[in-house]
C-alpha cells in the first residue's frame, strides 16, 4: 500500500510580477489589452462627436475645439497608434491561432514589428494629415 501525505497536495505558486523577468512578448500581450480598452474610449470620443454634431453648430464647435487642444490632439494621436498596435497585434494572434509564430524568436520579432508598425502608421497618417491641411 502506498502512503499518502496527510491534507492537500503543495501547489506551485505563481512567479509575482517583481520576481519575473519582463520580456517583449508580455509587453506586447499587455499593450493589445491595453490598446483594445484605449479603442472603446475612441468609441465613446466618436459617439460624442455624433451626438455633438447631431446636437446643432454650437456643440459641434465647442467639441471640434475640445478635440483641436493640445490635449485632444495628443489623446487622438494616442488612439491613432492603438488601432495601428492592435490591428497589427491582431494579425499576429490570427497566425498563432494557425499554429505559427510560436519560436521566441519569431515571437519577439513579430512583437517588435507591431511596436515599430503602429508608431510608424500612426506618424505617416498624422504626417500626411497635417500636410494635407496646408
């Protein structure tokens, strides 16, 4: 007969964050999270500017002001690197639900390029946006 220990069995305990090595792949899994909650404030920004605009010319003027501030503008530059970060991260996803990608190698590689992609889509867009209005 075999002997068991009495109670229950030891559980390994989860590495906390202080004690665990940061690595690109986690950041990535962070910033998709963080960039999926960043679009649902862009969907609240573009449903006040719907409400603004369907509320007559004066709250369309004091919105548009709002979202010309250097605050405004910062938060919609923001939002314009979130939807380049996540669209691209979303790709990423779709071929690791296919089975690739998953060398950390090629995992860190592909993080990265989301990281550059989304910072460059972001300054392309604002860039020929600013040069567009002159």
């Amino acid at each position: 007969m075999t002997e068991s220990s009495p109670g229950p069995a030891a559980r390994p305990l989860s590495p906390h964050v202080l004690h665990w090595r940061w690595h690109l792949t986690m950041l990535c899994s962070i910033l998709h999270r963080a960039t999926g909650v960043a679009l649902y404030v862009g969907a609240l920004i573009l449903a006040g500017w719907v409400a603004a605009l369907a509320t007559g010319p004066g709250a369309y003027a004091g919105y548009m002001e709002m979202l010309a501030s250097p605050l405004g503008q910062l938060v919609l530059f923001g939002l314009t690197v979130s939807v380049f970060y996540h669209l691209a991260s979303g790709i990423r996803h779709l071929v690791w639900d296919v089975g690739d990608g998953f060398d950390p190698k090629v995992a860190d590689a592909t993080g990265a390029a989301c990281i550059a992609f989304a910072l460059a889509a972001a300054v392309g867009v604002w860039a020929a946006a600013l040069l567009g209005t002159r």
